[in-house]
C-alpha cells in the first residue's frame, strides 16, 4: 500500500491506495495550521495511523502534496502562507520518515493535482499535460513526457503569475496575471467592481445561470483568459491536453463555452487541436497524486 496526504489550510486528507492507485480507504481531518509543521505532519501522521489499523497492509511509502513552494527533492517546505505557522522550512518528509521507518515524499499540491489526474483523473495516461487549479488562486502544473516538469526552483508551469492579462493588480503584489481574472477570488471582485454588490463566485455563477449579464461577463473574461493561458502554453511546450480543477471548475457550464471559443479563434500553430477537460478526482486528486509520486520514486511503476 501508498499512503497519500494532502495538508490544506483547513482540512488534511489522507488516502490508503494499492499499487494500481486504487483507494482502498480515506480520512479527513482538521489541519492544526496555527500549530505549526510538528502538529500538522502530527494529525496527518495520525490519519495514516488509522487507516492502517483498519486496513493491514505494507506500507511501502508516502507522498505528502502540501500548499506554497516546496522543495520537491529535499521534502522541505520553502515558502508558506501566513495561515501556516512554522511550516516554511520544516522539512516534512524527514519527519514522516522518522515516524514511520519508510521512504516518504513531497509535492507541491497543484503538482500532486496533476500527478493525480495523470494518475487515474480525468487525463489518466496522457503524456503531455497542463494543469490548472481555479480555486482561491490559480496553480499551475506541467506534466511533459509522461513526467512532472518542475524546474531549477520547482515553479514551472506556474501559470497563475504570468503578466500580460490587463493591467489588475493580484495577490501577489504583481499585476496583470492571470489570477486576476480567472481565481474564484477575483471572479468575486470584478463582479463586485461592475456592480457595486459583494458576491462569492459561486454566487455569481448562479447570477450567470439567471442571466445576469454582468455575471457572464465575469465568467466569459475568466474563461477566455484560461484558454489563453493554455495556447500559451501550447505553443512554448506543445502540450496537447489541459485539464482543469479547484473550485471556479465546478461553473464548468459557464467556463467551457468563451473557453472553447477562444481556442477555436486561435487555434495552435502546430494545427493540432488542444483537449481541454475538466478535472474529475474532486478533492482526492492531491492525495492520489501524492501516492502516486511515491509509487513511481519507489519503482513500483517507472511511468504512469
Ligand atoms: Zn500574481
């Protein structure tokens, strides 16, 4: 058995899957962020606890998908959000390794996203993938020859910071990026710049559904945008899918329509289409794909 856990602001996640990723049992629970990174691996290391006294089974490793950079190699947290106490510089899979005597793993959480989908999601098998996570922000990840592409400082396919997107200003301090028109929190703002009313983006998707046009206008701005960032994806690294998730995902409905447009409108120059689809492990994908950066390090699969 793999172990996969996912250490988010509010919740851990922890699955038990068999070396074909099947999920043979999950837990959630609260993550002590305010506590720092001993409480938080802690709580995660207890939720693998209990699933192995419910499922006897081998151990045989641990991926851990966790939020802000992380260095993917030396299984150390870099840089966290302000929510983490203690948690940038704590070197999470040394810890795991000491409290459970095998070898464990760490992954970015927008790269274990995509690791999952790969894995067993909505682009299971594809060898040439962006992935993209509209939820609070936007996280991006690419998967290139039928591996993660990470990069010297674990940023590739950062999609969500890349300028050229008007002139707004992000979250990070940067303006002009992605994030400020297609995060679930900037779908909020920029209805509320239109209309003046303080709307959470799932309640501006309901707006949309009662054709309220500032709400579509919301939703179309952000759909365009993401089939933009993918043709510039496409064209720097030829990735032949995109598959995409986090919360703003689930206004599919809305999203799919400008985005398909867009990409109709400026087709690659390789004149290949570009697959486009919506994510489909749900809140499970960071887990799974954790699990599954433990199974191919392990050598139990040498490609998905
Ligand atoms: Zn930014």
């Amino acid at each position: 058995m793999f172990a996969g856990v996912d250490i988010g602001g509010t919740t851990t996640q922890v699955v038990l899957c068999t070396a074909d990723l099947t999920v043979v049992d999950s837990t959630e629970v609260p993550t002590p962020a305010s506590q720092g990174g001993r409480a938080m691996v802690r709580a995660a290391l207890d939720a693998v606890g209990l699933l192995r006294e419910r499922v006897p089974a081998r151990l045989l490793g641990v991926g851990v998908g966790a939020a802000g950079v992380v260095d993917a190699r030396a299984g150390r947290v870099l840089v966290a959000s302000d929510s983490f106490h203690s948690w940038a510089g704590f070197a999470v899979t040394s810890a795991v390794e000491n409290a459970l005597g095998v070898p464990a793993f760490l992954d970015n959480d927008v790269n274990a996203f995509l690791r999952g989908e790969v894995a067993q999601g909505a682009v299971a098998g594809e060898p040439h993938v962006l992935g993209m996570t509209l939820g609070t922000g936007v996280g991006g990840a690419l998967w290139m020859n039928g591996t993660l592409l990470d990069g010297p400082h674990g940023a590739a396919g950062e999609i969500g910071h890349i300028p050229g997107f008007g002139d707004l200003p992000c979250s990070c301090g940067g303006r002009g990026h992605l994030e400020t028109l297609a995060s679930g929190r900037s779908i909020a703002t920029r209805y509320g710049e239109r209309t003046g009313r303080s709307l959470t983006a799932r309640a501006v998707a309901e707006a949309a559904t009662q054709d309220d046009p500032d709400a579509i206008a919301v939703y179309e701005a952000a759909g365009t945008a993401v089939a933009r960032a993918i043709l510039i994806t496409a064209g720097m690294v030829d990735i032949t899918t995109a598959v995409i998730g986090g919360g703003v995902s689930g206004s599919w409905q809305l999203l799919e329509p400008p985005l398909l447009a867009a990409l109709a409108a400026e087709p690659p120059v390789s004149g290949h289409p570009l697959h486009v689809v919506r994510a489909s492990l749900g809140s499970g994908a960071v887990a799974i794909g954790a699990a599954s950066r433990a199974r191919t390090e392990l050598g139990v699969v040498t490609r998905v």
